[in-house]
C-alpha cells in the first residue's frame, strides 16, 4: 500500500508514524486522560484498515482526518484536540513553502500527482518539468490572489473543478477552431517573419504544421484545423507539375495521355511528402509547454466548393488515413500507434452507403479504426439537425480539439454563417455525485443544492471571462493579428471577440450516472430513472441560456472529458462521504453523461441512448464503444458506422494498441494489482517498465499513451465490451 506526501511523492505505506504521530498527542495531555498502548495501537490498525480498503494510495491529509475520527469515536477529545492542535500548526508552517517542495520533487521525477497528470505529457523531460513548475505557480497565485476564497475552496473540496489553473495566471484561452484557410490564402506572420501565400502543396503543408505549433504554444487545450483548407493547394501543384513535365518533354514523342500520367504520378508523390510532413512533425513537434500538439485534423467532403476541390480532397484524406493505418515508429523501429493528430471523418450521403462514389474512403476509414483507434466519426445527417443557426439553416462543422464544439454562429456583418477563427474561453465543472450526496437523497434538497452550486460555476466562469477582459493583440499575435482567429490592429483588445457568440464558455459537468443512481437506485438507462437524468441536463442548458441572455456571453453546456479529475472528484467524495456501495467505491467518477463503463450494454443500443445526452449538451460531447480487435471483422465496423450516420452526432471505436518492446508482444498490455496499486504489465514476458511499453487508450476524447492515474487505470479496467 501506498501512501501520498504532501509533495506529491509517493512512498510505501508505514504504520509506526501514525502511531508516532497519535503517541505525540498523547503525551501532551494530564496523565489520566491518556490512551494505552493499546488503544494507540488498534487506531493505527483501523486506520491502515480503511486505507486498504480504498484499494488506491491516500493521501497524508486522508490518514490524519481518518485519525481524528477515529480519536473521536473512542471519546479521546482531549488527545483529538491536541493532535488536531499539531496538525493546524504544522500546516501554518508549510504554508510557506508548498509550492516550492512541490516544484522541487517535480524536479526529481517523484511528484506522482503530477506525473500522472496528463496523458500526453512526460514529466521526466525538461520542457515538461519547466511547463508544471509555472503551472505550480500560476496554481498558487490563483488559489491566494485571483479568485474569490469560496471558488477556491469549492474546488480543492471537489464541489467544481476550475479547470487548467496551471495557465490562469497568463491571458489565456482554451481551444479553438483555427482558420487555416485565411492564413494560407491570405498570408500570415510566424516569429516576425512574413510567410505568403504557398505555391504549393507540399510548402502549405509544412506552413500548416508551423502554424500549428505557433496555436499551440499560445493556448493551452486543443485545436482543429481542416483538410478542406489544404485541398486548393494540390490544384496548385497540379499546374505547377504540368508545366515542369510540359518543358522537359518538349520536342519527345510523347503522348498527352502519358504526360497526364506522369503529372498524377508526381503530384501524388507530392501528397504523399506533404501529409507526412503534418503526420510526422505534428508527433515529433514539442510545444513551449513540452508536448506534442493537441489537434484535431477535420476531413469533411462536403466543404470542398468545387467538384475538382472535391475530388483532391479525397486524394489527401485517402492518403492521411493511409499514412495513419501505418502508424509510427517507435524506439524499436516497429509501428505503433501515434496519439495525434486526432482525426475525424464525417459520415455524409457521398461515403456512407456501398455505390455512393466515396464508399472506398469509408472502408479505409474502417480498417484504420480498427488498428489505431481513428478516424472518430461525425454524422452529417445528425449534426444538420442539431446545429441550426438563427437563420434556419444546418451547419456541419469540426470541434475545437476532442469535443468542445462551437455553438451556430452568423456573422452580424456578412450575415454569413461563420465557425473557423472561433474559440472557448475556458471550463468550469460541476461535480453532480457531490449534490445528490449532499443531498442526502432529498430531490427538495438536490435541487436547492444543485443551483447553489450552479451559481458557484456561474462565477468562477464569470472568472475565466474577466481574466481575459482587456487582454491585448500583442499577448498573442499568431492568434489575434496574423489570422488564426482574428486580424486585430496592434494595441487593440481582443474583448469584442469574447461577447455575442463569437467564443464559447463552457458549463461543465460530470457523473450524471452515479448521480441518477444514488436519487434514484437505478442506472440513468433504467426507464424509470432517464427522466431524471434529462430533467438535470436541461436543468444545466436552462441556466446556460439565462446567463448568456443577461450577459450576452455564450456560456454552453459541456459534457467534460475528465482525465486526471476524475481521481480528484472520486477521492474528494470518498472523504466528504465514505465508502457508498455503486457510488464512492471505485476511484473514479463516470465521464459527461456517459453510461457507466461497467455496464453491459451493447453498442447499438448504447449510442441510441447516448444520443439523447448528447443532444443536451451542446457546447461539447463524444460517445464511444469499447470493441475487441475488429480488423477481421470490417463488416461489423461498418455497420456501427452506418447506425452512428443515422442515429447519433459524433462517436468513436475504443480498441486496444499495445506493444512490450521487451518480448516483442503486440497485442493487449494487461492492468494487475500490486500492493494496492494498478501497474501495466505485458501477460508474455511479464514486463512492468513503462518506458518499455508501448501503451494507447481513449481517456478523454484524444488518445493518451503516457500512462494514467489510478482513478483512470482502474476505469480502463473496468471497461466492458460493447460488441
């Protein structure tokens, strides 16, 4: 068993300092008050008890608040006064320096709180450490300085969660949809230098990939850009190639039929260099905040505005999942599955059904599904019918990174709809386990406390809005003045951007199925229970709507892809409520509104029921199902994607990619227990090196492959398949 310093380190497990530690207390009360030895003793022993039966590592501050209690039920008052006496006094000490002790085993590679962090970020390397030691700080000038103490202390408690307040202190914002289109056609400025308008394909895709780098290093959640926009630049080699093949053939008896060949030859070889170039230098790129990008890569035939753009869009989308079927590869030299760039292929009339002219994308789409994880799928047909804009009209269109979607947007100048060059402001989360807990099963309560609670989101967005109030052009030029999101002067506030539906600010949530549950005694897709879980979510979008009709800020409701918050939210319940069988028991709290990953359910009818959810939750969601290895079942694939057409907006296939680069094993690394703690082990050669594994599973929407939590390794674990 493990338990978990102030620090950060995680260090065994060790009995004699609680009873150390009680002993101290016991001395420094009258004689005759004291306990025995035995009674010290058996507090330890029940205390080491209950840490067991966590079944995870706890914390110092857990141990000493199980002590108390246990000091208390023994009516020891008087050595509880004295020992939480200690305790208050030692914490006044530390106050000083927390954050330097946290920065410092950072350093050291032992802050497992912060190596298990993200995903997709290692914490051994030193881009990364010198990204967390400015997280730690803007953490701590957050929580001292720039939010109100409640916020502050409603999240260290669990009750939200103020997302990202590793990057609060700067003027940043969370994710956006950048407008590669403007910046290519229109030229923009990397580093002071000016890049113009490429005049080629192979040259807009290495521009692109710079461009991406520059998004990411100046915010801090996701990014989308879409193929569409590259699909001009092939014409353009086209042309270029023509005219090449043209000059060296003059005066050769050569066919026109054969030149033709010879320019398609060449220019595919073109395409194949450029989308290697965005492939490759997006996985082996490192951000100033020491990782590779998160972006999304949108690949939509519908956007093509020409039967030839059209046509060269294939090309470069076949080509993408081509390249991204092979993978990468790794240390050893074998291919393995990259975690970015996400892809995502919608689903349209054109691709959908066998004779449709694009069928053969969506087979290969299929098969590389069922080998890397992606493609993730977005219904044309759906996202028509849910997006719908002032003007009446339907719009399909990419999220920002893994799910946050823009709400419909018209430009008041073009009255023009308009997505690419928006962006979030930022998340704030509610934790629904913790209001109908603290409800104690009373509705009258659960919803007096769920609007309290509301309210305390409410402000800590109001926040994240403020912070970026008055925030200059200058803060981030690639975003603000060179086209990623605006053309703004020098000098000039980016605060028109903020109000009017131009940038979303999101209401997150999380554990509606363990909040249904315990009002209820029954899983949301239970009949009796859904209507309460519909009447929470539009409980969330009504709030939503009030706020942004009185401040005209477009706040939406987002289902949050908790990945290290979700051991956050089930700890902190843990110690606000104890151990409640189907609620608290597990180190994890279910994602959104998903149906909880335990639950048998097949994947049809888990997708019709998530869709109703997802129609509830505009400003951001993504459903899935966890499948077995389906390369030789394409057939299946295919069907899943032709229900997820018709029946729901957005989707993804969860499958296993795992390889022990110390056997050579290529198949499923499997999750063991040792001495209460979850590790990956490889079932051949038994290997527990993760720098020998390779690793790759959903957590949140993107695919992680740095290792997780053990709230998150415990929910991989517990999934069951769907099909």
């Amino acid at each position: 068993m493990k338990i978990i310093k102030r620090n950060g380190t995680e260090v065994p497990f060790d009995i004699t300092k609680i009873i150390v530690a009680v002993s101290k207390a016991n001395q420094s009360v009258d004689e005759k008050l004291r306990l025995s030895r035995e009674q010290i003793t058996q507090i330890a022993a029940a205390v080491t008890d209950k840490c067991q039966c966590l079944n995870r590592a706890v914390s110092v501050e857990e141990v000493q608040d199980m002590v108390e209690n246990q000091l208390m039920d023994i009516q020891a008052h008087d050595v509880a006064r004295h020992y939480i006496t200690y305790r208050y006094v030692q914490n006044l000490k530390r106050q000083t320096n927390t954050t330097d002790e946290r920065i410092l085993s950072l350093i050291e590679c032992n802050n497992e709180e912060v190596k298990q962090e993200n995903s997709n970020k290692n914490p051994t390397v030193n881009s990364v450490q010198r990204d967390y030691m400015a997280g730690e700080i803007s953490k701590d000038l957050t929580a001292r300085l720039l939010l109100p103490p409640d916020i502050v202390k409603a999240h260290q408690e669990g009750l939200i969660h103020f997302h990202d307040a590793d990057y609060f202190a700067q003027h940043m914002h969370n994710c956006d949809l950048v407008n590669l289109e403007d910046m290519l056609q229109n030229g923009t400025v990397i580093s002071g230098t000016f890049i113009e308008k490429p005049h080629s394909f192979s040259t807009a895709c290495n521009i692109a990939t710079q461009i991406i780098a520059q998004v990411a290093s100046n915010q801090y959640g996701g990014q989308s850009i879409s193929l569409t926009h590259l699909a001009p630049f092939v014409d353009v080699s086209r042309k270029k190639i023509a005219a090449e093949v043209e000059s060296e053939m003059e005066g050769l008896p050569v066919t026109e039929e054969r030149k033709k060949q010879i320019v398609e030859k060449r220019l595919r070889a073109e395409i194949n260099r450029g989308v290697q170039t965005i492939q490759y230098q997006v996985v082996t790129l490192m951000t100033t905040n020491g990782q590779a990008p998160f972006i999304t890569v949108f690949m939509y035939l519908g956007e093509a505005r020409s039967p030839q753009e059209k046509a060269d869009l294939a090309i470069i989308i076949e080509e993408t999942i081509r390249q991204r079927y092979q993978g990468v590869k790794n240390e050893a030299g074998v291919w393995i599955t990259p975690a970015f760039p996400k892809l995502i292929y919608v689903l349209e009339e054109d691709n959908i059904r066998p004779g449709s002219p694009y069928y053969y994308l969506t087979e290969l789409a299929a098969k590389c599904t069922a080998k890397r994880m992606v493609p993730d799928y977005i219904s044309e047909k759906k996202m028509l019918e849910l997006k719908v804009d002032k003007n009446g009209e339907g719009h399909c269109y990419t999220c920002m990174g893994c799910r946050s979607f823009l709400t419909p947007y018209v430009d008041p100048e073009t009255n023009k709809p308009k997505y690419y060059g928006r962006f979030n402001q930022g998340v704030v989360t509610i934790n629904l386990v913790d209001v109908a807990l603290s409800s104690g099963g009373s509705f009258e309560q659960f919803w007096k406390i769920f609007d309290e609670r509301l309210d305390l989101c409410h402000r800590a967005l109001q926040a994240r809005h403020k912070r970026l109030l008055g925030t200059l052009s200058d803060a981030a030029p690639i975003l603000w003045q060179y086209g990623a999101l605006a053309r703004l002067k020098k000098g000039e506030k980016i605060d028109k951007l903020l109000f009017g539906g131009y940038s979303t600010i999101s209401l997150g949530y999380a554990g509606l199925y363990e909040c249904v549950k315990y009002m209820t005694g029954k899983s949301h897709t239970d009949a009796e229970a859904k209507p309460f879980a519909l009447s929470v979510m539009q409980h969330m979008n009504d709030c939503c709507k009030a706020w942004k009709q009185a401040e005209n800020i477009d706040y939406s409701l987002y289902g949050t892809p908790l990945e290290s918050t979700t051991y956050k939210f089930a700890t902190c319940l843990q110690k606000r409520f104890g151990i409640i069988p189907g609620i608290t028991d597990k180190n994890y709290i279910t994602n959104s509104y998903h149906v909880h990953v335990s639950e048998q359910i097949d994947a049809f009818t888990k997708l019709k029921f998530e869709s109703e959810f997802q129609k509830l939750s505009p400003g951001g969601a993504i459903s899935y199902v966890e499948v077995p290895n389906m390369q030789d079942n394409l057939e299946a694939v295919m069907s899943v994607l032709q229900f997820i057409y018709d029946n729901i907006m957005y989707a993804e296939l969860n499958t296993k990619s795992d390889y022990c680069q110390c056997c050579g094993y290529d198949g499923e690394i499997r999750i063991v227990e040792d001495d209460g703690k979850l590790v990956w082990e490889c079932p051949k050669c038994g290997n527990r090196d993760q720098s020998k594994l390779n690793v790759a599973r959903r957590t949140c929407g993107y695919i992680g492959t740095q290792f997780w939590n053990q709230g998150r390794t415990q929910e991989i674990r517990d999934r069951v398949l769907h099909l």
